[in-house]
C-alpha cells in the first residue's frame, strides 16, 4: 500500500516551490551548448511520438545507438537544480549550472520508446560513501497537468516514475503522490539500457539511454500510453557533482507528449494551367494563428 502526505499540504508545498525554481532555474548559467539541428521544447509545449513501421527492429529492444535513432525528430529542454524539498537537502543543495537534456520519443504498434542524451564528462557506475553514481528519470502524471512535476500531489494527483540507474540495467518502475512517498510497483514493467560515449575532449561525453514499455501494460500507476496526451517531465543526477536523491536536475513543470504521431502535413494540390473562375482564389491564404505544437515529421521518415 503506497503511503501519501495530505494532499491539501503538497498543494500548498507544490505552489511555493513553482514560485521558487523559477527564480532558481533562470538564474543558472547554462554549460552545454545547444544543437542546431534540433527543436527547443519549453514547458507547456505539445510533442508527438513518431511511429516506427512494425517491420522495422531495433537490433536490441532498447538499443540506444541504434541507426533507426538519427531518423527519428530530436528534441531538447533546459534542465536545472530542483529546489530543497526537504530539510536534509539544504544541507547539500548547491544549484548548479543548467544544461540541456535531448530526448526522442518513438513507438511501434506494440511498444513505447523515450531515448535521452546529455553531456556528462565524467562516467560515474558506482555509489561509495564519497562517490554517487549517474542517473536518469522519466516522470509521467497519470491525471492531469495540474499535477505537480515535483513528484505528484497526493493519492489523487500522482506520477509514474521510469527511472535508469548507472549501476544497474534494470529500470526502476516507481510511483509517487508526493515528496517522501515513491514506492516501486509491484510489478516492474520498463526496461532500458545506458551507454557511455568518451570522446577525445571530456566536455564532449555523454550518456545514451532508452527506456521503454510495451503499450498494453497494466496496472495501478502505470501511465496510459495508447492514446492521448500525457504531461512528461525529466531529472538527470551528475554523480561527479554529489547529485543523488533531490539533489538533481530537472525540468521544470511539463511537457505535453500526444502518445500518437502527428498527423501528415497536408500536400498541395497538383498544379493546373486552367484560371481560377474567383479571382480570390488566386491570392495568396493569409497566415492564420500558429498552433503551439512544436514542429516535427512525427512519421519515421
């Protein structure tokens, strides 16, 4: 049985602590520089997961280096300290620089995939008494984006949590209704695989990870991800900089992912030499309001 604080006190908690990452979160300097060849996504935007053909494979089912990635829509958010929750945590809360987190989201007709990358300079695999080991998380609201990102509000409002350690393959299949309540599931559904790339300059290693779930898993706490729009955050932990535990960095409130892909752009029509019989008809449409979808293919292309 999961254990939840009130749900009336995280309110308030979840509200006091938006108030303060904001002033956290763009004071940072940010240490990563960003790539062109991918999309900003900020809170509140909507991404949509691309459909891979059901007769494409990965070579592993969460191969993170596999070829069918650099075809697929990469995305990146701005993740930065999360905020001291807890009197234990002050002691060590020291807010970094903020870096960028790249993330791509894929599904097949049976299977979900969310695949991060970020810079890290050092790989860190173990946890000592003075050595803390690389981490990362995917958190998913189950009932709305009113929802706090920092690990739910109570039993009525909580998260899934797909959280990747550096010590072990196994990904940690969890739920939360608030700060002090994560529980593992009894049934541990997500997998996934991390794989450290060192280059020539240590500025540029990073972490590769997929996590993944077969669509049709069910279960108490366990995100929906058919159909439909889920609010999605993400943490990563810098062992080599003491992060562990709330010590971390995190993007702040969420991001909407439609679990199905975007639909086609629409095509023109064929060109015709015949004269429009409206003379409005040959001016050009004007442009109407932009959506707030971020662009993207959405199709494996």
């Amino acid at each position: 049985m999961m254990r939840f604080c009130p749900s009336k006190k995280l309110a308030v908690l979840a509200a006091t602590l938006l108030l303060a990452t904001s002033s956290v979160a763009f004071a940072q300097k940010i240490t990563t520089e960003p790539d062109p060849t991918v999309l900003d996504v900020h809170a509140g935007d909507t991404v949509h997961a691309s459909k891979l053909p059901d007769g494409i494979y990965l070579r592993e089912v969460n191969d993170p280096d596999d070829i069918i990635w650099a075809r697929i829509p990469a995305y990146r958010t701005l993740v930065s300290a999360a905020p001291p929750v807890h009197a234990s945590t002050k002691l060590r809360f020291e807010p970094k620089e903020a870096q960028y987190l790249y993330f791509q989201l894929a599904r097949t007709s049976e299977r979900f995939y969310v695949r991060l990358r970020w810079q890290d300079p050092t790989e860190n695999r173990k946890t000592d008494v003075d050595a803390f080991r690389d981490g990362a998380a995917i958190q998913l609201a189950l009932n709305g984006v009113d929802t706090s990102y920092m690990m739910g509000t109570g039993p009525k409002k909580p998260v899934n949590i797909w959280y990747w350690r550096a010590d072990q393959e196994q990904v940690e299949d969890l739920a939360a209704g608030g700060y002090g309540s994560t529980t593992m599931l009894p049934e541990q559904l997500v997998t996934g695989k991390g794989v450290y790339h060192a280059e020539r300059n240590s500025r540029d290693n990073e972490w590769h990870v997929v996590m993944s779930r077969k669509l049709d898993s069910a279960g108490d706490y366990q995100a929906g991800l058919k159909t439909g729009v889920i609010p999605i955050a993400f943490a990563v932990w810098q062992g080599a900089e003491g992060q562990r535990d709330g010590n971390k960095r995190v993007s702040h409130s969420w991001i909407l992912v439609n679990v199905l892909p975007a639909p086609p752009a629409p095509q023109p029509s064929p060109s015709t030499s015949q004269t429009p019989s409206n003379p409005e008809q040959a001016k050009p449409a004007s442009p109407g309001v932009q959506s707030k979808d971020v662009p993207q293919a959405g199709q494996f292309y």
